[in-house]
C-alpha cells in the first residue's frame, strides 16, 4: 500500500512539470491571436502635426543640400583642375572601386563642417565601408580639390576613426592616396600627440601585423605625410607619370641641395617600381589603378577570422 501510495505521488510529481508547460503553452497561444502593433493615437491632420512635419521636412531638406555640396568636394574651380589632368574625381575613384550596385556606407560625411574660416567639405578625405569583389573594405580616398588632400587637424581624426573601425571589424584597407601631407599653416594641431598624424602609420603596421591587409593606390603627387601611406602598405599601385612619392620635391631639394631634379627622377612610377620597391603595381591611368586594385582585393582569399 505504502509503495503504491508512494508511486502514485511520484507519478503525479513527474506529471507537473508537462502539465505547467502545456498550461504555459496554451497561455502563449491565446495571445498569439491578439494584436501586437502599438496603438496610434498621433492625429496626423491638426495643425500642430502639420507644422511640425513641415519644420522636419525642412530640416531634411537643408541637410541634403549641405550633402551635395559636400559632395563636390573643393569647388568648380578645382574640380575643372583635378579634371584637366584626366584624373577621376575623387568620389568617381570610389564608385569605380565598388562592386557594381553595391552601397557605400560613408561616415563622417559632415566632418570638417563650419569647423574653420576656409571651407574642408568632408574633412577632405572620403570615408567608408564599400564592397571590393566581394570582399567589405574600408576606404579612405583623399580629394585633392579640398586644399591638395592636406591633413587638417579634423582629417587626421576622420582617418584614425576609419582606421578603428577597420581595426574592429578586420576590414581590408584601400587607401586612394593623392595628399600634400599636414595642412602646414595648422600643423600645430596636426602632430603633437600620439592620437594625431603619426598615429595614421601606427595602425597600419599594426593592423598589417594581424593580418588585415592595406592596400594604397597612388593616383597623384603623395608629399611628406602622404609618402608614409603607400611605402607602409603591404600592396602599392601607383600610376604612371602621374603618381609620386616622396618626402620632399623638387624645389625643395633644389634649396636644399642646389641639385635639379624632375619629379619622375625623385619620386615617379617608373623609380619606384624599378628602383625602390615602394610600389608593386604599375598603372597607366585612374581607371587601370582600381582594375588593379580590386585584382588585389580578389586574390586575398580573405576571410574574416574571429577576434
């Protein structure tokens, strides 16, 4: 009796967690069938909804204006320049270096804006993370239109912010370098501190030490801060009678020196790809330089490893 009476409590016990789930079950189900949008008690006809949605509409309205100015870089002017010497813009560079159809996620698009008396549209340096033969890379395009692709203070901070992100996510790096180096009349602001311009070449050698690879693509004159990019990367592609790396040009060496020298002798293609080793491929164009460059992404084989 006592074994009975004991089986018959064990069976009743082992019974209840199935009866509380089927009960926690059918609890679910009954309210499955209730509605889940959130009530919306907005009245979009009064007025005050109205005015309010106007002043938003407004406010979009005048963002997407700033935007396609920022969007034209340094200005008609420069623009017809940079144009004149049958390079694509920069913002050309990167559409052609993007997989077709695929978006470009830009950051610090307003950057550098009202910030100083001239104007930095973009902080001079596009920003983003795009698709490159399948594989998403971080780039970062310098617009010589905006005061020769010159690292103001803002830019330095643009490009170590793309650098984190890159760092966080094992991004691929492309950099289309064309850049005079530190905006001189603010270098000031430019190199003092570990967190400024000289933190750019730090994590490149670090991020190139875990294995995330950077690419430059040297598409115009690259001076002093500029020259560091392409000669740290693991991969460089500079164009042909276009392109030039080096710490100081001409003139300068010239006052330095006394001696005359062309900027293709001191720092050209054709040096650095026979000479130096900086670069590893030659371009003949804008266009031939990104064909490079996404081969380059292409045979990576990469594949983001787990942090």
């Amino acid at each position: 009796m006592v074994s009975r009476a004991l089986a018959s409590t064990t069976t009743r016990a082992l019974m209840r967690p199935s009866m509380a789930v089927g009960m926690v079950r059918s609890y679910h189900r009954s309210h499955e069938d209730q509605s889940t949008i959130l009530p919306n008690h907005i009245d979009t006809h009064k007025p005050q909804f109205k005015e309010n949605a106007a002043r938003m509409q407004a406010l979009v309205d005048d963002m997407n204006a700033k935007v396609a100015e920022i969007k034209l870089g340094g200005g008609k002017v420069a623009r017809e320049r940079h144009l004149s010497r049958k390079k694509l813009l920069p913002r050309d560079r990167v559409d052609r270096l993007l997989d077709n159809g695929s978006p470009f996620l830009e950051i610090g698009q307003f950057a550098g804006h009202e910030l100083y008396e001239d104007k930095v549209p973009a902080g001079g340096v596009i920003a983003g993370i795009g698709r490159v033969n399948g594989v998403e890379c971080m780039i970062v395009a310098n617009d010589p239109t905006v005061k020769g692709g010159t690292y103001y203070p803002i830019t330095v901070k643009k490009h170590l912010r793309a650098q984190e992100i890159a760092r966080e996510n094992r991004l691929p790096c492309i950099y289309l370098v064309e850049s005079g180096g530190a905006n001189l009349p603010r270098q000031l602001d430019v190199f003092p501190d570990k967190e400024h311009f000289g933190r750019i070449f730090y994590n490149q050698a670090n991020m190139s030490a875990m294995g995330i690879p950077q690419v430059a693509v040297v598409l115009g004159s690259c001076t002093a801060g500029g020259a560091y990019v392409p000669a740290m990367a693991d991969e460089s592609i500079i164009v042909q009678k276009q392109g030039t790396i080096f710490l100081a040009g001409p003139p300068l060496v010239k006052a330095a020196t006394g001696e005359v020298v062309s900027a293709e002798d001191l720092g050209g293609a054709d040096m650095h790809c026979k000479v130096s080793g900086v670069t590893d491929h030659l371009a003949v164009d804008d266009e031939h330089a990104l064909v490079l460059a996404r081969r380059v992404i292409g045979n990576l084989n990469y594949q983001k490893r787990p942090q």
